[in-house]
C-alpha cells in the first residue's frame, strides 16, 4: 500500500487491499448489494446505501467491518495521519464511533457541494471522513469524482483507492457517466465517517 498527502489535508492510499483480501470484500459487496436502498436528496434519488454497521451488529460477521478499521488504524496511515492536526486527533485518540456504508450511485446525476460536519444546529460530530472506492472495472464509467473545490483538487474514483478527510471540507462527486446505462453497473464505494461520541 502506498499513501501519500495531498495539499496537506487529505490522505490518498493505493492498492489498499492484497489480491486475496480484495476478492473476499468483492464477495461480500456482491452479497450485499440486494441490501441497499435509496436515500433520497430532494426529488432526487442519488445514492442507494447499505449500513454495514445495522446489518451487522456482531462485526465479526463481516470481513469488510474488520479489515477497513485495520487499515484506517494500520502503521501506514498513521505515519501520514500524525503530520496532519485536523486529522490525527481524530484518528489517534479512538473516542469516536466508527460507521461504515456500501454506497452506489446509479443514474445520470452528481452529488452537490457539501460537508460532512453538517451546520449551526445540525452538527453531525463529524470529524473524518473516508472512501475506498470498488471500481474493478474502469471502462463501464467515466466521471464520478471526488470534487475538492477549495483546494482544487479533483480524485479519480481508481480501483481499491482510499482517501481521508477532514469532514468539514465542502467536496462533491461529479456526474458519473455509464458506458451502458442498460447494464447493472454503477459507481461503487465503501465510506464512513468518524464521529465523536
């Protein structure tokens, strides 16, 4: 696994999961993926999620609910999260709770400009936020990207790619575009957040 830092904020990892590892968690997606359902945005549905945590309450169950936290905790990460302050007191101290989502965006549409923290009255307690992307087969879809606006930066949704940051910055995902809308095939990743308890 190689991890790096851009623009002094976020964490971007490549080759997160060995080959072994990797097929158990696409094992695992393909059998939750009758479990998602739609959240709506407006009139819009945009994202279909699957909360990993509710459906498995005995974490144990689920290798994807033991390996993520491993790698999130892992001496790799950590190396690159102990240079970063608006993440390493999130990461490090562990008083926070840990969640973990199947999500996919299916349909011709984009994901508007946000944070994770929420605002004013409705703060989340949200501190990190985090993507591993499944994207085994590039060539159904372009697009889908991860949007930083304020350090103008755009992350490509690469296979097995896992990015951290701070909740607070605005992000969006841009319009993922299908090679064959007919086809099941959508753009696929794995995310959570950090929040404090």
């Amino acid at each position: 696994m190689q991890v790096s830092i851009l623009k002094n904020k976020l964490i971007v990892a490549e080759n997160v999961f060995d080959q072994n590892a990797y097929g158990i968690v696409a094992g695992e997606i393909d059998k939750l993926r009758p479990k998602i359902e739609p959240t709506y945005h407006g009139t819009d549905v945009i994202l279909y999620r699957a909360v990993l945590d509710n459906l498995f309450p005995d974490r144990k169950m689920s290798f994807i609910l033991q390996a993520l936290p491993e790698i999130l905790y892992g001496s790799a990460v950590l190396e690159q999260v102990e240079q970063l302050h608006d993440l390493s007191y999130t990461l490090m101290n562990k008083h926070h709770k840990f969640t973990t989502t199947l999500t996919e965006m299916r349909g011709d549409t984009d994901y508007r400009t946000h944070t994770d923290t929420g605002d004013g009255e409705n703060w989340t307690g949200i501190f990190m936020s985090w993507i591993w992307y499944f994207n085994p087969h590039p060539e159904k879809f372009s697009g889908g990207d991860l949007e930083v606006p304020e350090l103008d930066l755009v992350i490509e949704p690469q296979d097995n790619r896992l990015v951290l940051l701070p909740a607070y910055l605005k992000h969006r995902i841009g319009r993922p575009v299908f090679s064959n809308p007919e086809e099941k095939y959508y753009r696929t990743t794995i995310n959570g957040f950090l929040t404090l308890r």
